[in-house]
C-alpha cells in the first residue's frame, strides 16, 4: 500500500492535504491521533502506531488549540516531533461538568456523528435534539442509530418519534449484536470515512464498537434490567480503524451534553422557529406570551409541538447565558493576563537595582 493510500484510509483528505507548504511535504509526515492522555498522544501514519509527546508551548495555548481525538499533526520526519496541528474540517465540543466554566473537546475531522440511544427508558427527543444542534453547528451529517431493537415490542413508534426531529434525517434501528443490522451503518463507514459514536451511557455504544471492529475492543457490562441502562465501561475517547477500512471514534457515555457555544447549530434546528420570530413585532420578544409574538401565535392555534418550543426555548436560554459567561472569563482571563505581566515587569526593574 502506498504512503498515499495509506493516509487515506486514516481519513486524509485533499483539505489536510493542501494546507502543506512544499517544505513540509519533504520534512514531515503526517500522523492521526488515535487517542491521548494528558500530553501523550497515541498516532498513527504511514510508519504505523507511535506516542508523541504535546510541546510544552501547546499545553499552554487554549483548549481549542490543543490536539483532541481525531486531530491531524505534522511531526518532523526525522526526530518525530510534533510540529503543527492541521485546521480542522469539523469540531465537537461541549461544557465540561463543574462549576467552572471551561470548553471540553470531544473530537475533530469527523464525518458523520452517531447518535445513539434504545428503544427502552432512555428514549428522550429534547436529549437527542441537543445531540443535533451539535452535528448541526459542525456542519457534520447525523445518524441517529436506535439500539435493543431485539428488546423492544414496538420499534417503529420510536422510529416515527425520531424522523419528526428534523426532515431528512435519517434513522436506523438495530441490535448492536446482529450482523445484519450493523450492515445497515456501512454506508457511513466506507475507506477513510470517520464516523463518532455519542449518547448516554447503557444505550449499546460498547457492544456496537465492537461488532463493527469484529473485536471486543471495550469491556461490554450487563444490562439492569431494573433501569434500562448498562454499566459505563468507556473510559476514554479513542478512534478505531474497521476492517472494512472506516474509522470509529468511541466516547464515554454522558448523563446531559451540555453544549458548548452552539448557537448556529440550535438555529439551524429550529429553523422554523427562527423564521416565526422573524415575524414578531418586537426584536427583542422572549417568546414567552408577549403581545405581538408570532410564535405565541401558533402556539395558541395549535400549529406547534409544546416540547419541542420547551427545548428550543430552553437551548436558546442557554446559549445566551453562556455567551455571557464566556465573554466575562474572557475578560477576567485577559485582566489576570495584563497583571502578570506587570508582575514580571516589576520583578525585573527590582533586580535592576541591585
């Protein structure tokens, strides 16, 4: 196999290809990463698997320059070290858990994002809508894949649930076990296409990677019956080349994805929303019962589903709330920078002195 075919099949692409200066292509080579912990990174090229340390410098650039799963970096041919961190062709982030307010990436370059979830209790549309709008901001293709099938009396009343989410999407429903029913996702797994799986913990990720790696790749708990869920066994991000030449980017199950700075992707969902709100009367209507408010309108005609203006309602609440946030850290962030540099200035003049 070629150098060329090889990089291929890890999902290079004529858009990673042409950011190389004509130096570069002589004195790097290009490397995915697979998987990281803290600032070792686990990639892999044409010279096969290797861990690479992240550069000082990089530990201390913001979150969103720094390598995440499915990164591409050039290292230096001879020495192997890292060098640059390739533009990205999509991005997911999202809020990490706590109080403080700090970006999480969860993966990069991604062509398709799986979003799963069964056909039991975790069942939950406004959740899978958040999921969504996080494809959507991405601009990257959903699929959302409806596991336990095998567990379920009426799967098409989740499948009818699902397709009024947004138009065209596309649904398949399986059991992560059945071979024919993993044949239904190949179409979004061919040579070089990186799909990621994301949803809940318990909804069949595990058992999924599996069956499409044809290796039991993640340690696989029990289902309790008593919840519906199954024992978180992911413990990490990390990306898997299948056998029929596809990538797959597993991640841990997680309770509520809290978006990140998502805002284009919650309009491009409720565009329908969106453009009723372009018709209200006032420009800064809340939707919530003023006068004049296309949208309370045909909510009040019955022309609109109450849960899904809930969630829209809500999504957009939290967005703007977290613009807020991210516009004050940034502040204090550049305040906190401003006095260490007066900090230093001061330390130096002093020992001028002496």
């Amino acid at each position: 196999m070629s150098t060329t075919d090889t990089l291929q099949v890890l999902g290079w692409k004529h858009f990673f290809q042409q950011q190389l200066e004509l130096d570069e292509l002589e004195t790097t080579r290009p490397v995915r990463v697979f998987s990281l912990s803290r600032h070792l990174l686990d990639v892999v090229g044409t010279e096969g698997p290797c861990q690479v340390t992240m550069p000082l410098a990089w530990q201390r650039h913001e979150v969103e320059e720094r390598p995440t799963v499915g990164d591409w970096l050039l290292l230096e041919k001879e020495s192997g070290d890292p060098l640059r961190l390739l533009e990205r062709k999509s991005l997911f982030k999202r809020m990490a858990s706590g109080r403080e307010t700090r970006v999480q990436l969860m993966a990069a370059n991604v062509d398709t994002l799986f979003v799963v979830t069964s056909c039991n209790n975790d069942f939950n549309l406004s959740r899978i809508e958040r999921y969504l709008a996080m494809a959507l901001d991405a601009e990257v293709e959903p699929l959302l894949v409806l596991t336990k099938t095998d567990l379920c009396e009426d799967v098409e009343s989740y499948v009818a649930q699902a397709r009024t989410l947004r138009a065209g999407l596309e649904v398949v429903a399986l059991n992560a076990k059945d071979a024919d029913g993993i044949e239904a996702l190949r179409p979004w797994l061919g040579k070089g296409q990186t799909a990621a799986l994301v949803g809940s913990s318990g909804v069949g990720k595990s058992t999924l990677v599996n069956s499409l790696c044809q290796d039991e790749v993640q340690l696989t708990g029990a289902i309790r019956e008593a919840d519906d869920k199954g024992r978180h066994t992911t413990t990490g991000r990390s990306l898997h080349l299948l056998p029929a030449g596809g990538l797959l980017l597993d991640s841990p199950g997680m309770r509520e994805l809290q978006l990140s700075d998502c805002e284009a992707g919650v309009a491009s969902l409720f565009d329908d929303f969106e453009e009723l709100a372009r018709q209200c009367r006032f420009n800064d209507c809340r939707h919530q019962g003023e006068k004049g408010c296309a949208i309370e309108e045909a909510r009040e005609a019955g022309a609109i589903d109450e849960r899904r203006l809930l969630n829209y309602l809500k999504l957009r609440d939290e967005q703007e709330r977290l613009a807020q946030t991210l516009v004050e850290k940034r502040r204090k962030d550049k305040d906190f920078g401003k006095m260490v540099k007066r900090a230093m200035k001061d330390i130096k003049r002093k020992k001028g002195e002496f």
